[in-house]
C-alpha cells in the first residue's frame, strides 16, 4: 500500500542544517522543508539545536 504523507519527523540535525547555510545538508533539508506542509518535531529538539547552535 502507497501512502502519500503531508508531514515530516524531524531531529536536531534537520533544523541545523536548514538554518546553516554552510551546512552540507542545507539544500536537503531546504527542499524536504518546500516539500511538506507540515514539520513535526520533539520538544527536546529545540533544547538541542538551542545548545548546538
């Protein structure tokens, strides 16, 4: 069975490399972004990139 999803899970990894353009993942993470509706993420997720970043 096919099923088409309308949303992503997303780690810490994903929101670094969508917010560094530097990042190797950006244009990735960039097109996957463009590509759903709707982004979902752990709470923790935040804490993380707020420490990485």
């Amino acid at each position: 069975m096919d099923m088409e999803r309308d949303f992503a899970v997303v780690d810490t990894g994903f929101i670094v490399a969508l917010l560094n353009e530097a990042d190797e993942w950006h244009e990735e993470a960039k097109a996957q972004y463009i590509q759903y509706t709707r982004i979902w993420m752990p709470q923790t997720v935040l804490a993380e990139v707020a420490y990485v970043r």
